[in-house]
C-alpha cells in the first residue's frame, strides 16, 4: 500500500468514525431533548397543582375567619342577652323597692 492509499484508508476510517460518532450524539440529543420536554411539562403540571394549592388554602382561611366571626358574633350574642337578663332584674329589684 502507498503512503497515498494509507493516507487515504486512514481519512476514511476517520470519516466513518466521525458519522457513527454524530449519530450517536443526535440519538443522544434526541433523546435528551424527549426528557427536557417532558420534565417542562411536569413543572407545568406542579405549577399548576401548587397554584389551585394556593388558591384553596386562600378559601380556606377565608372560611375560617368567617368561622371565628360567626363564633364570637354568637358569643356576643349570649353576653348581650345575660347582660340584659341582668338589667332586666335589676329594674325589677330597683321597681319593687319603691
């Protein structure tokens, strides 16, 4: 073999080499770019669940604050009504003694 044919037979053993070696990097690609996709949309999916998350914890403590509104609303209630039982009686002491 001359040094043109070795030459030659060496650059296209390096050619091959070269394209077996971007195929395997663009199936690489592919396959990384599939993976990336998929992890975006389960941020998105996350995202959207940490969102509606968000939201009804919102609901929530707002039902709360109403739940302890409604429950000191009826408590005052009861002490308004025993504190006018209690001046009701005593206007009936205070009358009587008359």
């Amino acid at each position: 073999m001359n040094p043109n044919e070795k030459t030659l037979s060496t650059f296209e053993t390096r050619i091959r080499q070269m394209i077996l070696r971007f195929q395997e990097l663009k199936e690489e690609s592919r396959k990384l770019s599939a993976e990336v996709e998929k992890k975006e949309q389960d941020i998105k999916s996350l995202q959207e669940k940490l969102d509606q998350s968000g939201r009804d914890y919102e609901s929530l403590k707002m039902a709360k604050m109403m739940e302890i509104t409604d429950g000191d609303l009826e408590s005052a209630k009861a002490r308004i009504a025993k504190m006018i039982r209690e001046v009701n009686k005593c206007i009936t002491i205070l009358s009587g003694e008359k």
